[in-house]
C-alpha cells in the first residue's frame, strides 16, 4: 500500500490538473471584419438578369433571388490573373507549411469564436444571396462548419501524425509508417447552394494539414463568397499567416462548365415506423434551403401498408408551409437561387403528370414581388409516380417530394438501386436490424439510419458517392489526409544492431542454391503449420551455415567460358 499510494496521489492530480485545462478556455483574440457593405440597403435597385449567352460578360452580377434587389458586380479573372493567384499562394504555402499545430489550431479558434458571436450576419448574408430563410442558414451553414472546426482541433493533429503500420512477417526487423505531408496548393470549386459551409469546408482541411488553397466561388454566389473571404483573411492575419495563403477567384467561365457531385438519394420508410416523427424529418430532407441540396431526399418509398397515411401527414404539413422572400416576414422556405431552375423544376412535375402521376398538394406563396416571382417554386408533393417518369431518375434540386409504394424489402432496395446516382440513403424502420440490413444492400457511399443526414455532421466520417454521383471523398480523416502527400516509410527497428543484409545464397553472384534458399525461407515465413516453419527454419539455418563455410565458387563463371 506504502508503493501504491504515491501512484494514486500523482495519478489523481494529474487528472484534476487536465480537468481544469480544460475548463479553462484558450485566450482566443476578436478580429473585426468590415461588413458595412454587405449590410441591407433600402434603396437597392431590382436587376433583370440577361439570359443565355449573353449573360456572358467579364463582370459577375450579383443579386438577390428572392427580391431581386441588385448585390452590385465583381471582375471576372483573366487566366493570366488567376495564374497569378496561384503563384502568390504556392509562394505563401512554403511558410506556412513550417507552422505547428498550435498555430494552425489557434487559426480555427478564431474563426469559431468569429462564428459563434456573428451568427445572424453570416445567416443573413447566406440569405440575401441564395435567398434560403435563416433557419436553413443556420443549419447548413453554421452548425456544419462549427462541427467541422471543432473536430479539427479535437482530432485533426492525431490523424496528421505519422501512423504505424503492422511489418508483415519477413519485416519484422523493420518498422513501417505513413507519413502526412502538405501537398502545396490545393484547389476548389466550390457551389453556391451553401457559400459559407462549402468555402470554409476545402479551406479548413487544406489550411490545418499544411496547405495554401485557392478556390473558386460560384457565379451565383460570388458576393456572399467574397465577404467570407474576408473571414479567413483577418483570423490568419491574427495567427501571422501570409497573407496570399488562401487567394480567391470569382469568375464566370466564357464558356459555361458545370462540376457538381449529384445526388438523388433514396429515403426509404418502412411499416413499423413512429410515422409522425419520420414524416417530419421526410419534409426536412426534402425542402431544406427550397430542397437545394446535393443529398437532399429526392425520392421517397413507403410501404404500401402506411402509404396513405404517409401521404395525408406530408400533404397536412406541406399545406402549413408559407413560401416567399426569407428576410421579409415568417416564411417556412426562401427562393430558388438559380435562373430558370423553376422553369426545369415545372417541366419535372408535367412530365411525371404526362405519364399518370398526381398532384397531392402544393404550398402556398407569401406577398411576392412581381419581378420575382419566377425565383420561387411551392413545395409539390407528387403520388402515384414510378419509374418511367424523369422526377425518379434525374436531378430535381428543388422542393419536389415524389412518393411511391414498395411491398417488400427486396422491392425497396431493387428500387433504391435502380438509379445513375448513389450520394446517400436514408432507412427508417422500427427494427433497427432492419433498417441496417437495407442500408447495408444499398449501391451510396452514405447511408443514415433511422435518421437523414447526420453522417454529415460526423466530420469524422468521409463524405462523397459511386457511380454519377462521383468518386473520391472529402471531410473525415480521408478528406483530410487527401490534401496530404501520403508517403511509405520503413526504417529499421533495431538500429544500428540489427541491419539489412542480403543472404549470401542470393549475393551477386548467386550461388547454385540460390533458389532452394528462397524455397525454404518462404516455407519458414508462410509455411501452414508452426512445426512446417520450424523444419524449413532448421534446414535454411543448415543451408547458410554451410555456405558460410565454403570458399567461393567460380563454378558458373567457368561453365559461361
């Protein structure tokens, strides 16, 4: 007890001494970032947009989807500028490359506290340019990004750090590692749906594993994009960071290019289900930010033995919910951001009415401008559809919820599957075993169960598709560790005792026996039973004795002349 008791004693203060570090919070510095132009204007103008090609131009306009009140304009950049951007930033990634861990945690401390104290700002300006309500700001812009910042600092040095792999049974002499180094630059495009969450997300991982990052923002978010890069260059300022570290490009290509990671994800509800508690996180996934979402839930099977009542409880929701311009009244959704998308979105609904499909309900509007009215599309609940009709096969992107029936497990997962897509599922079932069964079958790089989406708010999980939907994942530690040059390394484990020397039998010249020593040293290292390895041991240790103890041989040497 006498040895003990100094052990506990030191233990237990150790524990209280960690306790209050971290009960103690970081002295984390405010930066202030000027936001005085990106703050609401009464005598804002409404803009008319061009269409086609000749909305080309080399200046970005940027307004509001759900008023259509004018943002202002941002220089498109030439190739020679954006050239330009990249060099400043590979020369400023060479600097920051030296930063500790310390330094770059520090970095996302004041980005969260910037965060945390400008919430309505950051939603508001989301809002204006996407025209999503605050509410869908703050879910998908803020909460994602928290979460992704936090588990940096909780866990993105130990995934950064060398890890240690197993030798395998010839290397046991050795050790093996993989190494995380920075790549340099690293480039994004990034969407508009979400501007705040898909600038800071690339730009997070890139800049704490040792990176510079250039990223291009979306043509139809360009001003919020701008404004967050403002963000990101005062909290680097703060740590000493160079200033090109993170170089913006807000363009709009001549020739129009569209990269996106689709999605049309499958949301599956079986019969037992605690139906008005799915129902509503069904009305969510699908007209989250007016259903502007790469995971969003776009197609929706229900066991034909609670498929009416799945119906009725979407279509009394779906009547409740008021549409119009987000920062202008209690509305439950916002605008469409893109031109013309309501156009693509009524042309989903004719066709799928074309081929027997019907109307259960559509939400209402609020008090719309008459110059915006275009921007917007109700929420569309559509039954009786299958899939011969283009809403269940390609890319809604809207508020669209289109139902159909399955009758058994096989069935939903049969149509689950039948898809060009696979983003995400979702499975509900009063059985969990069920719902992981189902999921399991399921052809997506994310699935949720009992739940929609929340893989994405595990940073820890990687996030990305198969087929159409892309490949390649980013968030989690594989997001993370691909702004990495990945390297191998094996170094000796007993240096300098123990070396690397090759086996005289095998020795340049080769000796006659040279193959049988291979023969016996693989039967010694994967022989199928201990006392097989132990007799090839014996006889390889015979055959490298003897060879030892031989002169050298010119025998082939002879045979060649």
């Amino acid at each position: 007890m006498a040895f003990w008791w100094p052990l506990l004693v030191l233990a237990a203060a150790y524990a209280l001494c960690r306790l209050l570090l971290f009960l103690i919070p970081p002295t984390v510095p405010s930066i202030d970032v000027d936001a005085s132009d990106v703050l609401a204007k009464e005598d804002s103008f409404i803009y008319i947009p061009r269409k086609g090609k000749s909305a080309q131009s080399d200046k970005v306009q940027c307004y509001e989807p759900a008023t259509m009140k004018y943002l202002g304009y941002f220089p498109a950049l030439t190739p020679d500028e954006v050239k330009e951007h990249v060099a400043q930033a590979r020369k400023a990634q060479k600097v920051w490359a030296k930063s500790s861990f310390k330094q770059r945690r520090q970095f996302l401390r004041i980005l969260l506290k910037y965060i945390l104290e400008h919430q309505d700002l950051i939603c508001e300006v989301s809002s204006r340019d996407t025209g999503k309500t605050m509410v869908d700001a703050s879910l998908g812009e803020i909460m994602t990004t928290c979460e992704k910042i936090t588990w940096l600092l909780d866990e993105g040095e130990k995934w950064l750090k060398p890890e240690y792999r197993s030798t395998g049974r010839s290397m046991l002499h050795k050790r093996a590692k993989v190494e995380f180094y920075p790549l340099g630059v690293i480039g994004a495009i990034v969407s508009w749906n979400y501007p705040f969450h898909n600038v800071f997300n690339p730009m997070l991982a890139a800049v704490f594993s040792g990176n510079a990052a250039v990223i291009k923002v979306s043509e139809h978010a360009t001003w919020s994009g701008c404004f967050y890069f403002r963000i990101i260059q005062a909290a680097l300022s703060a740590v000493g960071a160079p200033e090109n570290l993170i170089m913006q490009r807000a363009s709009e290509t001549l020739i129009p290019v569209t990269l996106e990671l689709g999605g049309k994800d499958s949301f599956i509800v079986c019969e037992d289900v605690d139906l008005p508690n799915v129902v509503q996180v069904a009305v969510r996934a699908s007209l989250q930010s007016s259903g502007q979402n790469c995971a969003g839930a776009e197609r929706f099977y229900v066991h034909s033995d609670i498929y009416s009542a799945f119906v009725s409880q979407v279509v009394k929701i779906v009547k409740s919910i008021c549409v119009g311009p987000p920062l202008s009244g209690r509305y439950d959704m916002g605008a469409i951001c893109m031109i013309e998308h309501s156009e693509k979105l009524q042309n989903l609904v004719n066709d799928a009415l074309d081929k027997g499909a019907e109307i259960a309900v559509r939400g209402s509007f609020g008090n719309l401008g008459e110059d915006a009215v275009d921007q917007f599309f109700p929420p569309t609940v559509l039954v009786n559809v299958n899939h011969t009709m283009k809403i269940m096969r390609e890319e809604a992107f809207g508020p669209i919820i289109p139902i159909m029936k399955f009758s058994s497990d096989e069935e939903a997962i049969r149509l689950a599957n039948d898809s060009k897509y696979g983003l995400g599922c979702a499975v509900f079932s009063g059985n969990q075993k069920r719902a992981i069964k189902i999921a399991s079958q399921l052809h997506c790089g994310v699935a949720a169960i009992n739940d929609f989406a929340s893989s994405y708010m595990c940073q820890s999980l990687p996030f990305g598709g198969v087929k159409d939907s892309g490949f390649g994942r980013f968030a989690g530690v594989e997001g993370l560790r691909a702004c990495c040059l990945v390297k191998a390394v094996v170094e000796d484990r007993f240096w300098p005792y123990i070396k690397t020397m090759i086996p005289k039998p095998i020795q340049y010249p080769v000796s006659e026996h040279g193959f049988e020593f291979q023969e016996l040293l693989v039967e010694t290292l994967y022989g199928y039973s201990v006392w097989d390895r132990l007799r090839s041991l014996v006889n390889l240790v015979k055959m490298i004795t003897e060879q030892n103890s031989k002169p050298a041989s010119n025998t082939r040497t002879k045979k060649r002349r």
